[in-house]
C-alpha cells in the first residue's frame, strides 16, 4: 500500500493543485487572528443565555476588536468596515443593555 508523501516546497511553489494561504503566517496578526476567533466563538456559544449576555457582549466586543485590529494591519478595507462597524453596534447594545 502507497502512502501519500507531502508535497516539497518547491512542487507547493510551482503548483495548481496546492491552494496556499495568502495571510502571513507566525507573526502578530496571525496569532490575533486566532485568538480573536477562539474569543467570539466562546461569545457566540453564550449567546442566547439571558443571564450571560452581558459576557456575550463583552467577549464579542474583545473578539471583534481583535479583528479590527488584525484588519488594519492587513490593510484590508471590507475588513475594517465590518468590525468598525460591528464594534460600534456592539456598544450602543452594550450601553442599552447597562442602561436598562
């Protein structure tokens, strides 16, 4: 039985077949990335819980400036406008929620 091999770096260099990220890996914004990720799925696995929404809101917030950042980094402008924005709507339902 043939096991497969993994490629070489050059077959990944000159290949169709292989997709390859085009995020840098290893560095600042990578690490970011993930761990903003990791922090709105805990977010998102709260939601719906009326008495963690407080936690929810503050995770989502942590995780969507994570992303924010990672976005300007990136210099990525889809990006920036959805977490600019999704950080702003995450506020005003923050500020509603400890107002009352």
């Amino acid at each position: 039985m043939k096991t497969k091999e993994s490629p070489s770096k050059e077959e990944l260099e000159h290949s169709n077949r292989w997709s390859k990220s085009a995020t840098p890996k290893y560095e600042t914004s990578w690490y970011l990335k993930w761990i903003s990720s990791a922090v709105i799925l805990s977010a998102m696995s709260i939601r719906g819980i009326p008495e963690l929404q407080l936690y929810d809101l503050g995770l989502s917030i942590l995780g969507v400036f994570g992303w924010l950042i990672v976005a300007i980094l990136w210099k990525d402008r889809a990006l920036i406008i959805l977490n600019g924005v999704g950080l702003i709507f995450l506020f005003k339902n923050l500020v509603t929620t400890l107002i009352g």
